[in-house]
C-alpha cells in the first residue's frame, strides 16, 4: 500500500536537496584554494545535475538510469571545460585540450600553485567526481530509499575535498556544521515516515529492530571514534601534494651559472625581447631581469634545488617589508635563442600570461615544463621591492634550520679559502661590514676576463682567487665573482645565494649573451635578499699578493747638514726664547696639553671600569649559582672568545659541531695585515695560492668538558654536578686565552677592554 501523499512529499523534496547541498558543500571547501569562484559554480552544477538526473529516471528501468546520467555528464563535462577555457584564456584546440585535461587532471591538480587557478586541467576531476558522486546517492538514497547509504558518497567527496585542501586553508568549520545538517535533516525526513497502513505486525517489530539497531551501530562508533576525532581536530592535516613529483628543471638549467661563460664568447647572441609596458619611476638605463636563482651548494656546483607548482595566470604574492618601497613592472618578453625550461622575468613575478608556467615561490623563479621555444611570448607583472637601504648597517642576518641550506657549503673548502674568509671576517662583527668587506676585496683585486673558463668547483674558485696573474689566476667572468662572494660569505656566517640573470635595457630592446651576469645575495632580517656587485671598480685592480706582503718601511730622509757660515750671526737668547710665550693669555700648547690629558684620563678610566665589570661578569659566570647556572657562563664565556676573535658563532650549529668549527679559528694578522710566507721552491707543481699565511701549528684547547657539560644541561637538567662546572670553566678559560695569545700585541689589548661581552647576552 502506498503512503499518504503529505508523508511522501518532504521525504521526495528534502532528501534529493540534502544531496545536492551536500555535493555543493564539498565543492565549496575545496575552492578556497581556487583563485576564483569558477570551480564552485561548476561543482554545484555538477551536483544539481547528477541529482536531478536521478529524479528524472526514477521512474525507468535501474538500468536505464546510468547511461543516461552517463551521457549527461560527458555533455556537462565538455561544457564546463569550455567555460573553464575561456575563463583561463586558453587558446588550445578544443580536443587536444580535452585529451590534456583527461590524462593530466590529477597529477596537475596536486602539484598545482595555490591559489589554483580554474583551467580545464584542474577543474575536470572535481566536476567529473561529483557527478558520479550525485548519481550513486540518488540511486541508493531516492530510487532505493536507503538514505544512509546514499549520503556514503556525499561523505567521501568532502572528505577528499578536505585532503585536497590539507594544511593550506583553516578548519572549515562552517561548511562542517551545515554538511552535518544536512544528512541530519535527510534521515530524519526518512525515519520519521510513516509505516504503511496494513502492515503485519512482525514487520512493525522488525523495522523498530532495525531502527534500533541502526541508533546503537551509530552511537556505538561516536564513542569509538569520537575520542580519535577530536584528537585529530588540532593536528596539522597531510598534504597529499608532498607525495608528487612537481615539475623540475633538466640537467641544463640545473645549473645556468655554467651558461655564463658560454654566453660572455657570444656577446650578439640574442637570447630573448625586453619589452617594458611599465617603467618603474626612479630607475637606470638597465633592470635586472632574473632567470635562476641557485640556493645549494656542494662544493662542485651551484644548483637550483626549487620546488615548482604548476601555476595559473595569478601567482602569490610575497611577504610585505617594513620599510620597503614597491612599484609594479610589466613587461612582454618573446624568447629567441634562449634555451631550457627556465623564462626571465623581473623579480617577483605575480602575475603571467601568454604560456603554462610552473611556479617556485621560494626564489620566485618561473619554468615552461615543456620548455621555452624560440617565439614564445609571455606578458609578467612583477612587485619589485626596493628595501631601506639605511637599515642595512644595523641589520643581522638570521641563522637557524630556516635558513641552513643557504648557510652549507659542500666538504672540502680548501684551507686557504677558509683563512682569507677568517680574514674578511676579523674586526667585522656586523652582518653587513663583513658582506661589505667581501664586496670590497674582491672589486678592488680581480680583474673580469670575458674568455676566463667556466667553473666554480673548490679548485676553480682556489685558482681564481690566489693563482698567479697572468696565467689565468684573479680574474674571471661575474660566474666565479658571484661564486667567490657567496661562498665567503657562507664561511662568515652571512646566509647567500646566487642569482643568474641579464641587464636588459629598461627602455626596452633585445638581451644578447653578453648582458648575462650573475650576482650574489645576502639574507638580512626585515630587508629580505639584498643584492651585492663584486665586480671590479678599476681597468688595474691591486694584485693580491701586494696588499698580502708586507710593504717594506722606508727610513726617514735626513736633510743634508749646512755649513754654517762666519759670516752668520748666531741668533741671540732672547731671539730664541722669545716665540716662546705670548704676552697676556694661557698659552696654546698649554690648552692643547690639558685637553689631550683630560681625554688621555677619561679613556683610562672608561678602560678600567670595563675591565673590572667584565671580570666581576666572568666571576659569576663560573663561579656563582648552580652547576648548571656555571656551565652555562662558560659557554657565554667561550663564544665571547670566538667573537672577540672575529670569528662568528653560527646559531645553526650544535654544541658538539660549534666546537669542532672552534678548533679552526682564524689566523692573527701581524700588523693589521696577512702575510705571505717566505716562497718555496716546488718542482713539476702549479703555481700555488698566494696572499695566505700558514695556520698556527699549535692546537688549540681541547672543549670535550666543556661540550659534554652542556649537553648535560641541555637534556638532563639538574644532573650536573660542580666537578663538571669546574671542568668547563677551566676549558673556556683556557680556550680564550689560547685564542687571545694569537693575537697582535694591540688585539690584545682591544680584547681586554672591549666592552661587547657586557651587552651581547642581555
């Protein structure tokens, strides 16, 4: 017997709305990670679709009601890739669009840039999912009327929806709630349906059973799998992105700064069109264009080590700079005869059109995964930052695991390489001087040679910096200049990377090969990469071994006696004596006297209280409070050393790792200056480096105490005892003054009274 038709319409009405609301819902967290709102619209489309679909065949055969829906879903599919087309711009022919879409929807959509943007290739799985998703529910949940059953797929699609989105949206709180609603609202309607007139009495029994034992299934895995879901609410969900493989650059653009010296033997090669539509005000006659940006670094090459995401026309945006001035760059560039996968752009692109980019948003690179052919034209707008400048004096640069890749360097640095680093270093304790000072030395000592070999290895960069001139040594192309620098100054501590790119000129025109150039980079708090130029300043830069020579002192000249002549009178007493003194007044030399006496006295003074303060700190340090109150005061007391030394305490580095990095502190500088040893005769060897004194062959004081100390206090606290605490500070105190005896006699005194050990640690 049929029900009433009261008691059929809500469940008729409400169940196929449950479902399409549901289907909808999925769509909607999924999307905001879309650039736009296409995906939705065409999700919920997709849901009213296949739902309706179901309710139009309800009344045909079960078999007839998939290939219907089937036949819908290839025509709404193809409808929904056209529109997605058009909305992309996307001029690709219409069936190889829709071969592209089909083969590559999924592993695009897992590897895309967030925001995604709505193409055909990311929207086709979404579209198709739901669809098939709507007509398993109608069919189970309508034609069957098993409404439980029928929200099963409803749920997996907002489950994966969530997975999708994993950790780059918040909790979708909102949508949750109203998802639960929902099938709330579904299986009231069903189970609140009357019971057919007539029905026999052990049917009754049976359904009530059924209902019953449905609520205890249903309460029975709420309280099993409750506690776990609310475990779950505050974890950081999986990305799924991490488990594909994103697109990546081929072996030749692994590493473009092997390009360079290619491109310097080539000068009129042009390699790609410039053409500005925006100028930034304020700019010269050229712009940096960038291509690569090189993070990694083993000792043998400079690689690119990005990871990229297919990306739409809209690209993230960067984090704001206090302080820094932005403007807007836009700019078409058609490709010639620049090869690879890699497209110049001006930095930070956000914003591209005109060809399918994938996106690295760490160094802002862009590559065509397909390649970049000659006649490729492209339109980017960029966000060019310019940062505040006078900031840079003060600044740091910061250390730690965020930032360990651009503080590593591959095994091996050769010896003395790690020495002129040391030297650069010493007496430069802020970020920027010692940046600073690597910029300098190298623009004032080496010469740029357009024919120099490409390579910066270990032992190109050896050559390059200490070999002969005039045989190939000091001087290169801004490869090894660009090289040279950010290995420094990742020996100093100062986090660097190489960048590969092109002075094209700002008015626009063509870049040729020999535009390329490369230049380095330097991490700084609050100012983001900041460029350094180490190329040379003069056509006869100063050779190294000149300024690494002690230049020999000239004694005085002696003016040449002059006979006195008879005929000269002597000058008389009073004539003498009488500049002497002025009539009326202090005298001049008197004033200058005093003055120079009283700044005399206030300078000692100013020394003696920061000598008695420093050592009433050192007391305390290893003297006073608990053990692991003492043995934390000699590990200050040991890394004062290393930066009275002008030796950088890199933060990234355990205590065990900083201690070994101690053991090889630099070298003293008699003088002010680095020496060259006395010269040796080698037979059937190349000619050396130059310029690097030896290292002290005495070792230095042994830190184990002092490391085995701390790591007590570090992972055990409250297990050392004092027999450790007196350890430790007998070897900091020994290790400072080992490192003190190695400086010059006016080192020492500098070390004694210099008032940083005070201030550094509050």
């Amino acid at each position: 017997m049929k029900w009433p038709l009261p008691a059929r319409i809500p469940r008729t009405v409400v169940v196929p709305v449950a479902l399409i609301g549901t289907l909808a819902l999925a769509g909607l967290v999924l999307g905001r990670i879309y650039a736009d709102d296409l995906l939705f619209r065409l999700v919920a489309g997709a849901a009213i679709g296949s739902v309706g679909a179901g309710l139009a065949t309800r009344r045909l055969p079960s078999w007839s009601a998939a290939p219907v829906s089937v036949v819908l879903l290839a025509l709404y599919t193809a409808v929904s890739l056209k529109v997605a087309a058009g909305h992309a711009g996307s001029a690709t022919p219409f069936p190889s669009m829709v071969r592209d879409a089909l083969v590559n929807g999924i592993p695009r959509l897992l590897t895309a840039m967030i925001p995604v943007e709505s193409t055909p290739d990311t929207v086709i799985v979404p579209v198709i999912a739901t669809w098939l998703a709507g007509l398993a529910a109608a069919e189970v949940g309508v034609r069957a009327r098993r409404v439980l059953l029928g929200m099963v797929t409803p749920v997996l699609l907002y489950a994966g929806a969530l997975y999708v989105v994993g950790p780059n949206e918040g909790a979708a709180v909102g949508p949750t709630l109203g998802f639960a609603a929902l099938v709330v609202a579904a299986l009231a309607v069903s189970a609140g349906s009357p019971v057919p007139e007539g029905t026999d009495g052990v049917v009754r029994a049976r359904a009530l059973g059924g209902a019953a034992a449905g609520l205890v299934a249903v309460l029975g895995l709420a309280v099993a799998v409750g506690p776990w879901i609310s475990g779950q609410v505050a974890s950081t969900p999986v990305d799924p992105r991490r488990y594909v493989e994103p697109p990546r650059v081929d072996n030749l653009d692994e590493s473009p700064l092997n390009r360079i010296s290619g491109w310097m033997l080539a000068p009129k090669q042009r390699l790609f069109g410039y053409q500005p539509e925006t100028v930034p005000a304020g700019k010269g006659k050229t712009v940096k264009v960038r291509l690569a940006v090189l993070s990694d670094y083993d000792g043998v090459t400079w690689k690119v080590g990005g990871v990229y995401r297919n990306a739409g026309r809209v690209l993230p945006g960067q984090p704001a700079l206090p302080g820094a001035e932005s403007s807007e760059v836009r700019a078409r560039i058609t490709i010639d005869g620049l090869a690879g996968r890699l497209l110049p752009a001006v930095a930070t692109p956000t914003a591209l059109s005109g060809a399918r980019v994938a996106y690295d948003a760490g160094t802002g690179t862009l590559i065509r995964p397909e390649g970049a052919a000659g006649g490729l034209t492209y339109t980017v707008t960029s966000r060019v930052r310019t940062p505040d400048l006078n900031m840079l004096p003060t600044a740091q640069s910061p250390s730690g695991e965020p930032v360990k890749r651009f503080l590593t360097v591959g095994p091996g640095v050769p010896e003395t390489v790690e020495r002129l680093a040391a030297h650069l270093a010493d007496g430069n304790g802020g970020a920027y001087d010692r940046a600073l000072a690597i910029q300098d030395f190298l623009a004032e000592h080496y010469r740029e040679t357009a024919d120099a070999p490409s390579g910066h290895a270990y032992p190109n960069l050896g050559y390059f910096l200490f070999g002969p001139r005039g045989q190939g040594g000091q001087e290169g192309t801004s490869e090894q200049f660009a090289a040279s620098f950010a290995l420094l100054a990742r020996l100093t501590g100062l986090p660097s990377r190489v960048v590969v790119g092109f002075d094209a000129p700002a008015a626009g025109g063509e870049v040729t090969g020999g535009n390329a150039i490369a230049w380095p980079e330097v991490l700084f708090d609050d100012l983001g990469w900041v460029a350094f130029d180490p190329m040379p300043t003069t056509d006869d830069p100063t050779p190294v071994e000149q300024d690494f020579t002690p230049r020999p002192t000239t004694p005085p000249t002696t003016p040449p006696r002059q006979k006195a002549s008879s005929d000269t009178p002597a000058p008389s007493v009073s004539a003498v004596a009488a500049p002497a003194g002025t009539a009326g007044g202090v005298p001049a030399g008197v004033v200058a006297g005093g003055t120079s006496g009283s700044l005399l006295v206030l300078l000692v003074i100013t020394a003696l209280v920061v000598v008695r303060l420093r050592r009433g700190q050192r007391s305390r340090r290893l003297y006073d409070g608990s053990p692991d109150q003492r043995i934390t005061g000699a590990w200050l007391e040991f890394t004062d050393a290393l930066r009275l030394a002008g030796q950088p305490v890199p933060d990234h580095l355990s205590a065990t790792e900083l201690a070994e990095y101690a053991a090889r502190p630099p070298a003293p500088r008699p003088g002010g200056l680095l020496r060259r040893a006395a010269p040796r005769p080698v037979a059937a060897e190349p000619a050396g480096p130059v310029g690097v004194p030896e290292r002290p062959t005495d070792p230095l004081p042994a830190l184990d105490e002092l490391v085995d100390a701390l790591n007590t206090v570090g992972f055990a606290p409250g297990a050392a005892d004092a027999g450790q605490a007196d350890r430790a500070g007998a070897q900091a105190l020994a290790y400072a003054a080992a490192l003190r005896e190695r400086r010059s006699w006016w080192r020492k005194l500098w070390w004694t009274v210099h008032p940083g050990p005070l201030r550094w640690h509050r």
